[in-house]
C-alpha cells in the first residue's frame, strides 16, 4: 500500500480521507539562554584546550591543524552570543518591568 500511496506522490503515514490525528502545541520552555550558551562556550573552550595541551603533535601529523581554529572560532561566537543573550535578557526585564508584569 505505500507502494502505491508513493507513486500517487503522497508519502503520508495516513490514507488520503483518513483524519490526522490532532495533537495540541506544548507549551515553550521557559529556558535561560545566556546558561545554555555559556554552557557551549566553555565546551568549546575545553576542547581547545585539551586539544593544544594533549593531541597538537597528533593534529599536525595528520594535517587536522584546522580543529584548533575550529574551537577558537566556536568560542569566539560564544563570547559574542554571551555578550547577545545578556543584552537581550536584559532588555526583556526592563520591557516587562515597564509594563508593571
């Protein structure tokens, strides 16, 4: 049957004529971002770190020098998405603060 529902061009789990089955939205997370993004930050600051201390002869014998620059490029945004999320979460407060929520 999924033959043939595929070559009518409808890859559906469901018959054509059959309900879907509805499903209501969940509700968004409430998640601090700056927490999160730091949390990457220093990952990605480890990484670097233990890359440089314990496998930079391994990377350059092998030609994988660029895995370096990838955890100094990945901390790098991670410093600016720190810097991004503080100033948004900040803004946020002083709206809502505005506002009397």
């Amino acid at each position: 049957m999924l033959t043939r529902l595929a070559r009518a061009g409808n890859l559906s789990r469901y018959a054509p004529g059959v309900p879907r089955p509805h499903r209501p939205a969940p509700e968004p997370l409430d998640v601090d971002a700056v927490s999160v993004v730091t949390a990457g930050t220093v990952l990605w600051a480890v990484a670097g770190l233990l890359l440089l201390a314990f496998g930079r002869g391994w990377l350059a014998d092998h030609h994988h020098t660029n895995w370096l620059w990838t955890c100094a490029a990945g901390f790098g945004f991670g410093v600016a998405g720190v810097w991004h999320c503080r100033r948004r979460r900040d803004r946020l407060g002083r709206t809502a603060a505005a506002r009397g929520e």
